[in-house]
C-alpha cells in the first residue's frame, strides 16, 4: 500500500492532494485525488468558478444508446432533476464521458433506473462501450455553504448565459443560500457547470474554501456567441494562459478571453488567438514558459462570434 501526500502553497492559500493506491492479483484500485482550496475575494468581487469535482456516484464502462447509458448498481431515481414547486428545477447529476471520441463531454442527467441512465442532449454518433462518471452537480447553496463573511441580500452572483442573457442571485445568508433577483424565489438547487463561474458581488473582503475530488479528465466546455464565463476546473492555480488549449476555441483574432483581476476592480487582461497560440492585448504571441497564470477559481470572460468549445485538458494529466 502507497500512500502519497502532496502539500503545494501559493499566495497564502494551501491544497492537500492524497493519493492512496492498493494492488491484489486482480486489481488495482486508486482512490480519487483529493483537497481543498481557499479563494479569497477583495471588496468588489471576483469571478469564481468551481475548481472539484464532487465524489462520483458511478465510475465505470457503459453501453449507451440513443441518450441512454446501460450500467448497474444503481438506485433508481437517485439521479433525477429537482422537482420543486415554488422554482425553476435543474439537473442533480451529470455524466461525464471519460474515453472515446467524445471524451470530455458533460450531459445532464433526466431520469435513471437501477440499470439505466437517461441524459440531455447526448449526440447522435455517442453510441456503443465508454467509460463514465456519473457526478452531482455543484450548486448555489454549495457555494453559499463553503462561503464566509459575504453580506445577506447585498453580495450576489451573476451568470452569462447564451444568448447573451444574463441571471443575478442574492445570498441570503439561509438555509436556501441564494434567491432570485426578485427576493423570494429560492435559488439553491441553481447549477454552475463543470469549467463554467459567475461573477461574485462583494461589498467587503470575503473567501469560498472549497474542497472536493482533483478534476483528472478533460472536460469541454461550452462557449456561447457573445458573453460566456469560463474557467480552467483547478484548484492550485497552476495553469497557464497559453498551456489550456483555449486558443483553439477562440476565433483568430476577433473573440477575446478577458481574464478578470482579483484586486476587486473586475477589471480584465485581454488576449486573443490566431487558432493556434494565445496572443496578448497587442496580438504578440503569449510563450508558455512567460504565460501568466491562473488563480484558482479564476478564468475569463469570453467575447465569441459563434458558439465554440473549449476542449480544457486536466491539471493533473493534461
């Protein structure tokens, strides 16, 4: 038995990684890499995206058909929507396609028996054996739990969404976390999507302290026409700006990735693409060796033509 502990520091933050592997004749089994991440944020606010995975409820092979995923050992409706009466519902599960030709992609979970799970969306050619994982999704009220120190129904959250439609959430400092922007509509089953944020409202210095299960497989990400939030799921702070493959899902020259400074302005750094490289505000090629890098919980808000995706490699093997 191997037990391998890794402690990295960084701007008065600290993630505790373990690893904890065991192999018998038959198998090896590896626990997931696991820590915590502290992301303080100034007066004014920040953009703050989730940097774990929560612990999988399934991980293993499939066989997926038409939108649906042949698996066992399930409970049946254990994965399904939220069925409120008194809010929007959303999505309580994803499955996340790990191998394949589709590796990466994230499609919401509607419905699953003991043997069976049905998603949104999933494309035509997804069919056939692929590894899964089957994760919850992090919420409103995941956020509102890990927070301290925001102010009730001053400090909020804002969201990009497509068509360049945007949602605000107050924290309220409950049991429901957040609300609606008209002050009454619980908002705690709201979801913030692998590789995604929002923009966090602060009126003084606050933090999230978020913990979870290390992110090690490529994950895409949507990128809608216009204004979209996105972000690299890592908790170290470790990647760079030009080593996150986003120059690819960035039209040459015309959309912009505008990472937002962490000193509470929302000021941003601009850079573009030529297809290939990530370029500075003047077009200049970024090298990898003199990128800048992100803070945890920090990425960008993007400016795009088109919608795109960002095929965003793990930090731990990317």
């Amino acid at each position: 038995m191997n037990l391998i502990q890794v402690i990295k520091g960084f701007a008065g933050r600290a993630v505790l990684f373990s690893l904890l592997t065991y192999t018998s004749a038959a198998q090896t089994v590896s626990t997931p890499i696991v820590g915590f991440s502290k992301l303080s944020i100034s007066a004014g606010g920040r953009l703050i995206s989730p940097v774990f995975n929560k612990a999988s409820k399934y991980q293993g092979s499939a066989v997926v058909s038409s939108g649906v995923f042949t698996v066992s050992g399930l409970t049946a409706n254990a994965l399904v929507p939220t069925a409120y009466n008194d809010r929007p519902n959303y999505p309580t599960h994803y499955v996340k396609i790990t191998s394949g030709s589709y590796e990466g992609l994230v499609l919401d979970v509607t419905a699953n028996s003991a043997t069976t799970i049905t998603v949104a969306d999933a494309p035509a050619g997804l069919s056939g054996s692929v590894s899964i994982l089957v994760i919850p999704h992090y919420t409103l009220l995941d956020l509102a739990t890990q927070s301290a120190d925001l102010a009730a129904y001053s400090d909020a959250v804002t969201f990009y969404d497509s068509g360049n439609n945007k949602r605000t959430y107050y924290y309220t400092g409950g049991t429901d976390g957040f609300i609606a922007d008209d002050y009454s509509t619980p908002a705690d089953n709201v979801v913030i999507y692998p590789g995604s944020g929002v923009i966090l409202n602060s009126t003084a210095n606050s933090s999230v302290t978020m913990s979870g299960n290390v992110n090690t497989t490529k994950t895409i990400v949507p990128i809608f026409a216009g204004e979209s939030i996105v972000s690299p799921i890592d908790p170290s702070g470790v990647s760079k700006v030009a080593g996150i493959n986003l120059a690819a899902a960035l039209s040459p020259y015309t959309d912009s990735a505008n990472e937002v400074l962490l000193n509470g302005t929302l000021a941003t750094t601009t850079f573009y693409s030529d297809g290939a490289d990530i370029l500075s505000d003047s077009y200049d090629v970024v090298p990898l060796a003199s990128s800048p890098a992100l803070a945890a919980g920090n990425g960008f808000i993007v400016n795009s033509v088109a919608d795109s995706q960002w095929i965003q490699p793990s930090v731990i093997n990317p």
